[in-house]
C-alpha cells in the first residue's frame, strides 16, 4: 500500500507541479513512449548482459515484493518457533531415530502437517531439515558451536543470494540516467538531420529529445532506486525467520532453559511482527 501511495504522491508532485507552473504536457505525453522504450529496452539488455537468467527474475520479483511487503507476518514467526520447537522436543525425549521420518519426508510428517505454510517454503524448510539431519546421522554428539557455523554459513549464503536481485535493481537505477542520456543524444541527432526545418520545429524536436533526459532521471531515482531500497529491507526483515531458527535449535542443543530459548528467538524479530512471551510460551504449552 505505502508503495502505491507513493507512486500516486511522485506522479501528482512531478507532474502537477509542472502543469501548476504553466506546462503543457503534450510534448510529454509525445514523446514518452518511445523515450521510454529505448531507456527501459537498453536497462533490461544491460540487465540481462550482467546478470545470471535466474538473478533477473528475481530482480523482477523484488520489484512485486515491494507492493506485496515482506512474506512473513506475525503468525509465520509463532508457526516457525512452534514447529522448530517440537522438533527440538522430540529429539530430546525420544532420540534422533526418531527424527528421521519427519526430516526425510516432511510433506507426511505430523510435525510439518500442522503449519502448512512451512512447507511451501523451501529455503526454511531445508534449513531445518538439513540440520537436525546432521543430528539424525552422527554417531557422536554433535558441539553446539559446530552445528551454528553451518547454520550461520546457511544463513549468510542464503541471505547473500537474495541481496543479488537487489544489487541488479540497484545497477538499473544507476544506468538509467545515463541512458536517458542516451535516448536524448539520439534525439539530437535525429534534430540535427532536420536543421533546414523551421525553429518551431526544431524546438518541438530538442524538447522531445529532453525528454529522454528528463525519463531517465525520473525513473531512476523516483521508482528504481527506492525500490531496490525496499527490496534491501524486505530481505533484511525475511532473514530474520532463519535466525529464529537457528537460536531454538542451538539453544536447545546447548540445554538451555525453554524460557531462554523463547526469549533468544523472539529477540531477533522486529517489533512490528514479533510475539510476546506469553503467546509463544503458550502456544508451546498448548501444543
């Protein structure tokens, strides 16, 4: 929504702006579609020659995350810590062994059947199985620092593969001026072809080829750069799930008090989504 609200307040701003100050918005409206076409053509060429097939779809995703809003809410963070922690649970009461099915099959797990929605997230879902996998097949008594460098390298990697989709968006918006640079030089090149015109002419020619200046500009740092900078946020604020993970898992490897670990996995999660103690501990109770 606060995207949509922005957008509608840049266009009224920018435009309403000239409109009130006396312009006409002919010459605009004139010339944007192909300005537009040879900016926006030459940024996703330059995207497509910098960037990986799978980096430039998820830059285009970034851009509808950032009028989606991050994937989790409050519910996701409770469903997370209850489902880590029942796992977590039955390790201790009932061994590794028992494990095993939950881990290597969790569309058929009881655990994972309750929070559905987990399941549909592979990155979180891998994060959780992979680990506790290493528990399921070690001879010997995994060391809970051990256990946290491959869940931090997890989570870095992870975390540094999503930011590459921003830093595309990111790149984008730095070009695009330059390329409204570009499509205004063509634009000159194209008045100075016709210099025996008349001056109106010539004018209504060089105003067109401002334009693509102007569009570029506009672009760049009224939609693309604010976006990739939403988009930084959204990862930021979606790599917190896994941290929550990590601190239930270690915790509990570490044999702290499920008071502490409830604490360590709320501590990470900002507080416009994160629980309180006492629906995390009750639900814990609950279940």
């Amino acid at each position: 929504m606060n995207a949509i609200i922005g957008i509608v307040v840049l266009m009224v701003c920018v435009f309403g702006g000239f409109i009130m100050a006396g312009g006409s918005m002919k010459p605009i409206i004139k010339s944007a579609p192909i300005e537009t076409f040879i900016i926006l053509g030459a940024g996703i060429g330059g995207m497509l020659i910098g960037n990986s097939m799978d980096i430039f779809k998820g830059a285009l995703g970034g851009m509808g995350k950032v009028f989606k809003g991050p994937a989790y809410k409050k519910e996701d963070y409770l469903s997370t810590i209850f489902v880590v922690s029942k796992i977590m649970k039955t390790l201790k009461t009932e061994g590794p062994v028992a494990l095993e099915a939950h881990i290597e099959s969790p569309e058929s797990s009881a655990i994972f059947g309750e929070y559905p929605k987990i399941l549909h997230d592979h990155a979180l879902l891998d994060l959780v199985c992979n680990t506790v996998r290493l528990m399921v097949v070690s001879t010997s008594p995994l060391s809970p620092y051990a256990v946290e460098d491959v869940m931090d390298l997890s989570i870095k990697t992870h975390h540094h593969d999503a930011l590459k989709a921003q830093t595309a968006l990111a790149t984008l918006a730095g070009a695009l001026p330059a390329l409204g640079i570009v499509a205004c030089v063509l634009g000159v090149v194209k008045t100075m072809d016709a210099i025996d015109q008349p001056p109106a002419v010539l004018g209504a020619m060089i105003g067109g080829a401002l334009v693509g200046t102007f569009l570029g500009v506009f672009m760049a740092y009224g939609f693309i750069e604010p976006m990739a900078s939403r988009l930084a946020q959204i990862i930021d604020d979606e790599g917190q799930i896994y941290k929550v993970v990590k601190q239930i898992i270690i915790g509990t490897l570490h044999g702290h008090p499920m008071p502490l670990i409830i604490e360590a996995a709320r501590a990470g999660i900002s507080h416009h989504n994160q629980p309180s103690f006492a629906e995390v501990f009750d639900g814990l109770r609950g279940g």
